[in-house]
C-alpha cells in the first residue's frame, strides 16, 4: 500500500501578509478615529446646551415665575416702577414662602437684570433663576439679604456682576414695597467662605456668583445697603422689627446635590438607540434608519445633559 502524498500548502506571498497586516492596522485606527471624533462631537453638542439650551430651559421657567410674582404683586397694590422712593425704611418680618416660589423682582439697570428672585439655591431653584437663601431676611427687612445666581450658564442672570462698583442702584420689588440698595462694596471670597451670609445690624444685601467666569474657585460677592423705600401705604415709616432668629444654610452655593443614577440610565438609552440604529443600519443597508433614530437619539441625548448638569464640578 502506497502512501499518498499531500500536496504543501503555498505560501502567501510576503505582500499579501503585508497588506492583510496593515488593513487590520487601518480598522483599528480607523475605529479609534470614529470613536475620538464621537467624543469630540458629544462634548461639542454639551457646551452647546450648557451655554444656550439651559438658558432656554431658565427662561422659560423665568416666564412663569414672573407671571406668578406679577398677579401676587397686584393684588399687594405694588407696582415696579413706584413714582418715588422715600427714605429708607424696613418692613416686619413674615413667614417666609415655600421653596421655589418667587419672593421678588431683582432689576439692576447698570448691567441690564431683570430677574424673578425664588426661594432657595438649590440646584432645582439656582436653574430656574436667582435664588434667595433660605434663613436670611427676606428684601427690604432688617439684615442681610442674600441672593445667589449662576453666572455662565442657565440665562447667566450674573454675568457682568464684577462690573458694578460703589454707588449702584439696586432695585427689588415684593409684595410688601419696592427697595433700592445701592451698592457698598464687591470682594472676593472662597467657595467654602459662608461667613458673607452672616446677619447685620441695619438692612443690607449681599448678591455672590462664581468667579471668575467659567470657574468654581472662587466667589464673587457684591454687597450693598438699604437706601430708599416705596411702601403701598406712602404713609409714616414702618416699625423696625428685628431679624427673626432663623438659622442660615451654611452649605456653600451650587454644591451639587444631583444623584448619579438617572444619568448612568440616560446614557445607556443613548447608547442603546445608537447601537440599534447602527446594527439595523448594517443588517438591512437601510441608511434612512438613522433618520428615525436621530429624534429618539437626540431626546434622550437632552435628558442626559439635563441630569448630569448637576453632578459637574459647580463651575457654571
């Protein structure tokens, strides 16, 4: 019985390993390229919403709390252009409002604000507008009122804060008299300082942002004093009434309170409407797939921006 003998198998020729190598080389940089510009495009599609879609978000929310504020204020008999401001005078302390409600309308005609103040600085209230915090007087009773407000993003109501100085009218308006501060004085102070919260003696106002724009390692802070009333009376000044003894919050401004979880949940939709949309896309050499994709893609894409907002370092 003979053996048969097997024929070798031939060679690949040494350009055909070459190229078979560098075609797997071109895959795999041609997906670490795909994948840095996903990313850059991401990040891109996020500083657009944190510059311009949260301040739609805010302005829209603006809307309403000032339409709320404006009814409150005319059934007070309160008008935001009273004909004139007399002396100064504080009005009694009353029960301050619930968290989230408007308490006043803050217009500072130097750097053009016009903004519905609310109650509290959460990051819930702090996106729909300036907030007051929650312990301090409410304007125009005796102590110091504290309002703080983001500065780049969310409508920026605090952009130009830095651009005011000593002698500048500061308009806010409630239910119970409009009031003008004018300002004393603008320092800085470290994000951990909460010491500018503290009570004072006659009626003041301290307005705070971070600084400088675009950062979180430091707090702007703008004081100024009670300096003319407009009662709905126009009649004797009102009766000091000392600061009620509530406690302040002492957490620093725009600490994030936000939870991880909805995030990590928004972002798996994200990646799983992008991958069925590319896995559809191959399996059925239908590119119009991704034109169906695109809407449920960028929805849940806002969401995700929306709740991982509040876990950023608060910079904004």
């Amino acid at each position: 019985m003979t053996e048969i003998e097997l024929p070798s198998p031939t060679p690949l020729p040494r350009g055909h390993r070459r190229r078979m190598k560098r075609e797997r080389t071109n895959k795999v940089l041609g997906f670490i390229g795909a994948t840095c510009i996903g990313l850059g495009l991401l990040i891109l599609a996020f500083a657009i919403f944190q510059f311009f879609g949260t301040g739609l978000i805010t302005k829209g929310r603006q809307a309403k709390l000032h339409d709320q504020l404006a009814q409150e204020l005319h059934h007070a008999h309160i008008t935001t252009t009273p004909h004139a401001v007399g002396p100064p005078r504080t009005v009694p302390v009353e029960t301050q409002p619930a968290l989230g409600q408007p308490i006043a309308e803050i217009s500072i005609p130097k750097i053009h604000i016009d903004f519905t103040v609310l109650q509290g600085t959460g990051d819930v209230q702090l996106e729909a507008g300036p907030g007051h915090y929650i312990g301090t007087p409410m304007p125009g009773q005796l102590g110091n009122v504290a309002i703080a407000g983001h500065r780049t993003t969310w409508l920026r109501p605090f952009w130009n804060l830095n651009e005011l100085s000593p002698g500048d009218d500061i308009y806010l308006t409630t239910t119970q008299g409009y009031f003008r501060y004018r300002v004393s004085k603008q320092f800085v102070v470290a994000p951990t300082d909460v010491s500018v919260l503290d009570q004072t003696s006659n009626a003041t106002l301290t307005l705070s942002t971070c600084n400088p724009r675009f950062s979180a390692t430091q707090r702007l802070i703008v004081q100024a004093v009670l300096s003319g009333t407009w009662l709905p009376s126009d009649g004797s000044p009102s009766t000091t009434t000392p600061v009620a003894t509530t406690t302040t919050n002492s957490t620093p401004q725009f600490v994030s309170s936000g939870s991880a979880l909805p995030a990590v949940l928004w972002g798996i939709v994200c990646a799983a409407i992008g991958v069925a949309a590319w896995w559809c896309v191959r399996r059925f050499r239908r590119w119009w797939i991704y034109l169906v994709a695109a809407p449920l893609f960028l929805i849940a894409l806002f969401y995700f921006f929306l709740t991982i907002s509040p876990l950023l370092p608060p910079s904004l």
